[in-house]
C-alpha cells in the first residue's frame, strides 16, 4: 500500500510542478493511462502464469 501512495505523492508532485512551470505532459493523458495499462496487465499476466505452472 505504501507503494501505491509513493506513487500517487510523486505522480501529484509532478502534476504540479509541470502546472507552475505551465509545461505540456509529455504525453497525451489517453495514451499515457494505455500505456499504463498495458504494464499492469501485463505484469498481472506474468504473476498468473507462475502461479499456474506451480
């Protein structure tokens, strides 16, 4: 869980500062939350393989 909050803290922290420096996002927020999704999905996949082939 404290992962997930570390996360979120920097994902905020850098949020803001891109807002005060008024900096574009390096990438469109729909493909970066694709992309995003495409890593976990792909990392669950990876765990449910491992526990299958146990």
């Amino acid at each position: 869980m404290k992962a997930y909050l570390v996360s979120l803290g920097v994902g905020l922290l850098v949020g803001v500062i891109y807002g005060l420096l008024r900096v574009k996002s390096p990438a469109p927020p729909t493909v970066a939350l694709i992309g995003l999704f495409g890593m976990l999905g792909g990392e669950q996949l990876i765990a449910l393989l491992r526990h299958l082939l146990r």
